[in-house]
C-alpha cells in the first residue's frame, strides 16, 4: 500500500515540473487563432480589400490606443469604468453572497425569499435600465445599481446551489464533532460550496462588465463606454475598436483572477483535467 | 463518567407516503463500560439504524439509549463514529482533516494530532489531500479524527468493509490496540463473522425484519486470536447457525 502511494507521489511530482511546459504549449495553442486573424486583417486592410472606415487597420488602432494612453484620456476613462464595475460588483456580489447563504442555510428564509428572487431573475435586465434612470438619474447611482444587479443574481443562484449540494454525510461529521453553528459554515458549508461559489464569482464578473457598457452606452460623460459612444458619432472606427479590446482585456484579466483563485482555492479537487 | 450503554426498549419504524418499514422493534442490549462488541446479522436487520441512535444521529424513536447516566439525545464527541466511507473533508490535508474544528496552532493539540499520525501510520502524509490516499489511508485518517476527541464509546459501522483484505486485517489488529491501550468501549457493526470473533468479547446476533436481538455470544478467547484456531472455527458454526437459523420467514433471505 505505501510503495503504491510512494509511486503515486513521483508521479504528481513529475507532473508538477511537466506542467510548466504544457502551460506554454497551452498558451501558445490559445493565441493561434487570434495571431492569424490578425494578420489577414492588416494585410486585407493594406491591400484594400477592408473598407478603412470601417475596419481600422490593427496597427491603426495600435497607434490610436498609445495615443489615447499618452494623452491620458485612456486613463481617466479606463478610472471611472473600473470604479464603477468595481463598486458595482463589490455591492452585487456581496448582497448575492449574504442572501445566498441566509436562502441556502434556511429552509424558511427560503420559502419566504427565493420565489420572489426567482421572478426578478427572469426580468431581462435592459427592461429594467429605463426605470432605473428614472428612479436614479443618469449619475454614477444608477449605473453601480444596474451593475449590482447584473452581478447580484449569478452568485446568489451558485451559492444557493453549492450550499444545497453539501454532502448531508458530510454533515453528519460535523454533527459528530460538535461543531458550532458558526463552525458549521465556516468550515463545512463553505468549503464544500466554495466550487460553486467561485463559478458565480466569475459569471457575476462577466454580468458586471455587461451591464457597465449598458450603463454607459446608455448615458454617461466619462468611461469607456462613453468614450466607444462618442467615437461612434464622430466616425472614429478605431477609438470604437481600442474601447472593444480594453473590454475584452479587462473581462479577461478579471477571469483570469478567478480562475488562479480557482486553482489555488481547490487545488483539493479530485477532477477531470483532459 | 462510566461509559455503559444501555438500551431499553427501542424500537424505530421508517415511515414514507405509501409504506412504514418496522426495522427494530422493543430492542434491549448493555454494553459494559471498556467493552467489546460486535453486532452482526443479515442487511436490513437495522443494525446500522441502531449505530445510528446509538450515536445520536437520529433522534426520532421509542424507548430510551443511556450513555453513562445521560439520555442520548444528539451527537457528542463522547460518542466517535467511525462510517463505512472515509468521510473525510475533501479541502482539507490529513493533520488538518484529524484536526476538524479544533485549533492546530495549539500546541498540546499538535502534538496529540503528531502522535495519533505516528498511531495510525501516516507519517509523512500530514500535508496530503484525501484524493491521493488510499482507501485504507483515508480509513485511518478516520480513526485518527475520532480518537482525537478521547471517546469515551467509539462507534464503527462496518468501517473495514470497503477494504481489501490485507488492509482489513492490519486495520482490525490497528483497533484492538487502540482499545487495549485505551480502554475505550467498542460497539462495531458488521457483517463479516470472522471480523467479529477476531475481534470482540461479545457478538450480537441480530435478526430482520423486525430487527431484534437473536442471540448473544460471548467469546472467551484470549488475545490476539488465530482465525486458524480450532476455537475460533468453533465460534463461527456457533454464529453461523445462529445467523441461518431463521424459524418462519425463510424467503426473507432472497432480498
């Protein structure tokens, strides 16, 4: 039994210092696609082919976007959209997190709030935006309201499902233990929805980023939205596209956050990795 | 505190829409304080379901279960469990798994946990997740877990089942040590007639449906015991006949 367990740990150790080469080989196989994309733009867009006013070319949009930094207008837009994801998730995710763990522990608070959760969850939320600036102006209230419920209802339906999931043979230890109440949550609940709680994480991060373009498209003096908004009008296809790929990169780097949280949280999962 | 179970008139009925299932009916039965016993007896005999309130799990039936001089009315870490699975945390390594809500930072507790690691052979597994041991591994993470709260009765529901047999036997020796050395009392159920004479004073032979106590053996041997021994063969026609004596209901045997 030992001598097996012995082999096992070689073979983990083994795979530990493979695993630097495969995350290049990964990353190099991921950046295949958008590298050829790339090229058969600027090269359709040199030759032509690509109307220019309607399609930059990339390295068109590069100059644009060192300009934009260089300026500062990049950097005060960029501030004022990361304030506002950022205080938007912070309050959504929050309140998705407390009210997914009161729903989920009681049975009771369940039968009293989740039908009324469920309702509102099924309300697109473009539908509510115009009651929203009505309620709250077009000021900064308005837009971390809508990206708080954008980012409010992943988590609090994951955390609900990951508390619900809890191995009930899992809690009969506890129950063994003696744990508190307190104990109980803190270190069986969570821990055992903790995969589910991170998933909401990441797609309440993907909700807030929505709804902050939707906040800004929208009505807004500053921010990236508003700066893609305002290029629109002047025709200006290349501040339009540097707006998109700030986007892009910013979903990205937020997810990539989450993911590195995911590998280092549950690295005692026991699951398929292909 | 004295560590005696007593028993008295339990009976306990499952109960859902359409059908109520009698799984043990007015049961008495007192396991001394330091003692060994086993209980064995075909599935659906409630065997388990006995474990069960014994512990506390499940507090919903007839008569009474005194532990000492306290009615059982919920789980204590008085009573350690010991499940068929491992039931361990799976986000958490070995030290800290036997650890469970108790600070490891402390260091009386650290060196129990130390201890307990080297009692049940883990050394060198302290930081290892449940999903790289064995099974038997995880069994004795376990062990350990429940020795750790110093139970005063350390309750085992077939917990060598899902093991191969050399681990089984190394495992069973594993308990008899701990219980000679701690005096702790055992009730351990099973259904492997062998595990039982190896290792109790007393085998319980339970009956199904209802599940009720058929006989009660006790095994004078002195430890450690020879499976190959001519008493010990002995014991097993005596529990055997007494598990395929079964007077009326013989068809209950083909579930």
């Amino acid at each position: 039994m030992s001598t097996q367990t012995v082999a096992q740990n070689k073979h983990l150790v083994i795979r530990e210092t493979t695993k630097q080469s495969k995350l290049a080989k990964s990353a190099l196989r991921g950046s295949v696609l958008p590298v050829v994309v790339l090229i058969a733009w600027q090269a359709l867009g040199s030759v032509g082919i690509l109307p220019a006013q309607l399609f930059s070319s990339p390295l068109l949009i590069v100059m644009t976007f060192i300009d934009l930094v260089q300026s500062g207008e990049m950097g005060m837009h960029l501030q004022i959209s990361l304030t506002r994801a950022f205080l938007g998730f912070a309050l959504g995710g929050f309140l998705g997190l407390l009210l997914g763990i009161i729903v989920g522990m009681q049975k009771k608070s369940e039968e009293y709030l989740n039908p009324s959760i469920q309702m509102l969850r099924t309300v697109p939320l473009l539908a509510i935006t115009p009651l929203f600036i009505m309620w709250f102006g077009f000021g900064e209230l308005s837009k971390v309201l809508l990206i708080a419920l954008g980012a409010f209802f992943p988590l609090y339906l994951q955390t609900f499902l990951g508390l619900r999931n809890v191995d009930k043979k899992l809690y009969d230890v506890a129950l063994i233990l003696e744990f508190s109440r307190r104990e109980q949550i803190t270190k069986l609940m969570i821990p055992a929805a903790l995969p589910n709680i991170l998933l909401g994480i990441r797609l309440a991060l993907s909700a807030a980023w929505m709804c902050l373009v939707v906040a800004e498209l929208l009505g807004a003096d500053r921010g990236v939205g508003f700066m893609i908004q305002d290029a629109r009008s002047f025709m200006q296809t290349d501040v339009v596209f540097v707006g998109i790929i700030i986007f892009a990169l910013a979903g990205k780097i937020s997810d990539s956050l989450v993911r590195f949280l995911e590998n280092h949280l549950l690295k005692w999962q026991d699951s398929f990795k292909a | 505190m004295v560590a005696t179970l007593e028993i008295n008139q339990v009976s306990k009925t499952f109960k859902n829409e359409n059908e109520s299932v009698h799984v043990l009916d007015h049961l008495n039965l007192t396991v001394n304080n330091g003692e060994f016993v086993t209980i064995i007896g075909p599935s659906g005999c409630g065997k388990s379901t006995l474990l069960k309130l014994i512990a506390g799990l499940d507090s919903d039936f007839d008569g009474t279960i005194m532990a000492g001089d306290l009615t059982v009315s919920a789980p204590s870490k008085d009573r350690g469990f010991i499940f068929q699975e491992h039931r361990l945390f799976p986000w958490l390594n070995v030290e800290k798994n036997i650890a469970g809500n108790l600070p490891l930072k402390k260091p009386d507790i650290r060196k129990r946990v130390d201890d307990l690691i080297t009692l049940v052979k883990l050394k060198g597994f302290e930081k290892a997740y449940p999903r790289q041991l064995s099974g038997g591994m995880s069994q004795r993470v376990a062990i350990a877990r429940a020795l750790l709260r110093n139970p005063e009765v350390l309750l085992l529901d077939e917990p060598f089942g899902a093991l191969d047999a050399f681990t089984r036997t190394h495992l069973q020796e594993a308990l008899l040590e701990i219980w000679e050395r701690n005096k702790t009392t055992m009730v351990l159920v099973t259904h492997d007639i062998d595990e039982s004479i190896f290792l109790s004073r007393k085998v319980v032979v339970m009956d199904a449906k209802p599940g009720r106590i058929k006989a009660i053996v006790p095994i004078d041997l002195p430890y450690p015991r020879t499976r190959t021994s001519k008493a010990f063969q002995e014991f097993r026609s005596v529990i055997l006949t007494q598990l395929e004596h079964h007077p009326a209901e013989v068809e209950d045997w083909s579930i």
